[in-house]
C-alpha cells in the first residue's frame, strides 16, 4: 500500500510492476488528483503556457493495475497491525506500506488568512489563477520569499504581464540554501528578467483593503497589491504518524534501504533518511524531484530483491528562475568554501564547486547544464578539490 499519491508514491507504483511484481497495490490519496506532476505548476503551467491536466504523471493508458483511494486522508498508522486509517474511520491493511506523504507548503499567517497564496498543489494553481482573473495584466502582484517558489512565480507572473514585485526576509535570496558567496552571484537576475527585489523586508502583517491587500513591512514603505503569494518553505506531511511509535524528527526516519519498521518504508519529501555524501554519513531530508524518483526506484529494490541499490547516489536539483538555470548536484552545506570554475558572471553562465576539508561536496551551475552534468563524477566517489581542477570533466 501507498500513502500518498504524488510523485515517490508513483514512482514507486511503476518501478514494482516493471521489477515484476504483480500483487495488490492501493494508492490512497488526500488530493482528489491522481499523481502530477509539481516543477511545472510554478513554471510553465503558471506562465500560461501549459495546462493543469497535462501534468499527470499517470498516463491514461498506463499498464498498472492499482486500486486508487483517493480524496481521502490516512489519519493514522498502527505499525503492529500494519493497519492505516483514513478519515471516516475505515481500517486498510498491508503487508507493506510505504509513507509517500511529502510536504505541505508552510503557510505566511498574517490578518489576511487565505487570501495569501500559497502554491504546492493543482487546486493552489486553479484558485491562484482565479483570483488573477480579477485584476487586469499590469497590476502589481506582490510575492512573499525569494526562494525557488518564489523566483519561480515571480518569473512566470512577468511573463503573463504582470508586475512582480519579491519581498525576501534576508539580505540577498537564497542565502540559506546556497550560500553567502552564490546568493551574490544571482542577486542582478530578478532585475535583469524585469522583476523588482527587495531583501531585507521584514513583513509584520498583510491586511486586507477593499479588493487589495496591503503589506505592512517593518521600517519599510507598505506594499499594496490585489494578489499576494508567499513561498516561504514546506512542512513535512507526518503529522498523521505521530502516535505509530515511528521516529519522526523533521520527517520519518529511515535507513538506507527506506525502512522506518519493518515492511514499513518512507519516501520522497517526508523521508529523513541516511545518506553517505563525500564527507561522511548522516541524516538528511532533501525536497527534490530527482530524490524521490531514486528513493522510489531503492525501495522498490529492497522490497523485492531484498537490497537497497548500492550505486552511488548523487542528489540533484533545478530551478528555472528569471530566465535562467540553477542546477546542483550534491547536498553541500551552505557554509562550505566554493570556487567558481568555469564560466564568468558577466556570461551569465558559470559552474562552481563547494567543498569542504578539501573534498568536493557539490557543484552548482547557472545555465551551464551540459557543464554540471560532466561534472557529476567529482560526487561519485569522493574527490579532492585540487584534482578536480586538474581533472576539469566539465570541459569536455
Ligand atoms: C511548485 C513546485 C515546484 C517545484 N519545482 C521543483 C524543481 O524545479 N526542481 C526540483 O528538484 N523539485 C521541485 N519541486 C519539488 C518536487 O516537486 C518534490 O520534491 C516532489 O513533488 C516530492 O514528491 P513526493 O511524492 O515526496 O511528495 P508530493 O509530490 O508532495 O506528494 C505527496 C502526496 O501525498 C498527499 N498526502 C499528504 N498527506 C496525506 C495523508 N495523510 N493521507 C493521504 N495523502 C496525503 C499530498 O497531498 C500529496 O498529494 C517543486 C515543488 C513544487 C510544489
């Protein structure tokens, strides 16, 4: 059984039937969407350019025979019973259950409630668009986050004509994922695309007035705008789990082959689990598409063949952002050492390396993806920075 019917959820579905596993498989889902796709609904599906229905990731003649519960929420996990219950009290038991629960979006809490946007699902997208409806292209829309939801939303709202207008609590945008020195790399880009940035803004409240809102900022000019969105980060959905007697600490807690109990497995966004990166073990939880296609793909393996995939694993992620792509591989901390090594600023096409105690630990590109994927190797294996130079895959 799977709880969750999003992308690791899926991914999971399609990689038991190809492994060739022909047994019982139920879905059961909050949502009332069979699993879709995320990345483009802040992308392409906002710009206008692609349709909400075009996101499926559940082909209308997919081969997979699986019984879908959907539009109703697990409530609880009795782990003993192997037992899930779903809102209305109903009882559904397995022999295995993977928790491909994700997250949700962290919602801004101001006086405006709802009326601030939040964007993580197909119906987010739909009310998102209705609102817009409201207000002619042109009108200011303000977004809470400069992150990559944010920088996302803003880019494709210009594109549709409006004016976007990011409000970012720290100094420069993505400071916390990517660093000091990286962040001030990007900070001209907004600008360049035609979006207004302004870091440093602490918002205290969003009220509403008349059809507009109005954003009150701390020792700042208020901002009024008839459409807010905040992209200010995700909560892992394991909630549901608390009282399973699972460990939940930032999300389930799982080891290398996925498992939170026995036959008992976590995937995708909720799932903190341990990963071996260049330098050394630890517990991590990563919020990225690629993580939970290859988390789906281990799992699969450990449940049938009875091993994890033991190749090595090299988190990646992307974000199309003002007009450009931010791609990295690894999972550097933010306070690693970085060196820029291909490419120049003023190009606006560079590729850079973190590392730490001399090893590499991540390489992030800007619209230079043919770069970073050469580069992917420096992560296979650990890899001292001087002979990554030396080596410089990422000019082949
Ligand atoms: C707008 C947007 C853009 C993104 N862009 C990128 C990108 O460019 N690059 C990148 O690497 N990643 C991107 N991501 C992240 C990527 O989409 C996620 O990493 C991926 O969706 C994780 O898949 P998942 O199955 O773990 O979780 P989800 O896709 O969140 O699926 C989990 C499902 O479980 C359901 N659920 C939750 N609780 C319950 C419950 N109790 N009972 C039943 N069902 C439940 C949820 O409603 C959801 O349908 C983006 C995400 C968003 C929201």
């Amino acid at each position: 059984m799977v709880v969750g019917a999003g992308l690791a959820g899926w991914r999971l579905v399609e990689a038991l039937r190809r492994d060739g596993y022909e047994g019982e498989v139920t879905v059961i889902g909050d949502e009332q969407h069979r699993p879709y796709d995320r990345p483009p609904l802040s992308k392409q599906v906002l710009a206008g350019v692609v349709d909400v229905d075009d996101t499926t990731l559940v082909h209308p003649n997919s081969p997979h025979d699986v019984t879908w519960r959907l539009g109703v929420a697990a409530t609880a996990l009795d782990v003993e019973r192997h037992e899930v219950h779903l809102a209305g009290g109903e009882r559904v038991a397995a022999t295995h259950i993977a928790i491909a629960t994700g997250t949700r979006a962290r919602r801004f809490t101001s006086s405006a409630g709802e009326r601030v946007h939040a964007l993580r699902t197909i119906d987010d997208v739909i009310g998102l668009n209705a609102d817009l409806a409201r207000v002619t292209p042109g009108a200011t829309v303000a977004i809470i986050g400069g992150g990559f939801i944010g920088a996302e939303v803003a880019t494709s709202l210009t594109k549709r004509g409006y004016r976007a207008i990011v409000l970012e609590g720290a100094a420069r945008p993505l400071l916390g994922p990517l660093g000091a020195e990286v962040s001030s790399w990007l900070v001209d880009l907004p600008a360049a695309a035609g979006v207004e940035l302004r870091c440093s803004q602490q918002i205290s409240d969003v009220v509403v007035e008349d059809d507009a809102l109005r954003l009150r900022i701390e020792g700042a000019p208020d901002v009024v705008a008839p459409v807010v969105i905040a992209g200010v980060g995700a909560v892992p959905n394991a909630d549901w789990l608390v009282d399973s007697g699972l460990v939940l600490d930032n999300g389930v807690v799982v080891d290398r082959a996925m498992q939170a109990a026995p036959g008992i497995a976590a995937i995708g966004d909720v799932a903190r689990f341990a990963w071996s990166g260049p330098t050394g073990p630890g517990l991590t939880r990563m919020e990225h598409w690629q993580v939970a296609n290859d988390h789906a793909a281990t799992l699969a393996r450990a449940w049938l063949a009875g091993e994890p995939h033991d190749g090595p694993f090299v988190p990646y992620f992307w974000s199309d952002q003002y007009g450009k792509k931010i791609q990295m591989l690894g999972h550097p901390d933010p306070d690693d050492q970085v060196l820029r090594v291909h490419g120049a600023l003023e190009a606006g096409r560079w590729l850079a390396l973190y590392h730490r105690d001399g090893v590499v630990t991540g390489v992030v590109a800007l619209s230079s993806p043919r770069a970073l994927m050469l580069a992917k190797v420096l992560l296979e294996t650990p890899t001292d920075v001087a002979e990554a130079v030396a080596l410089a895959p990422w000019v082949s």
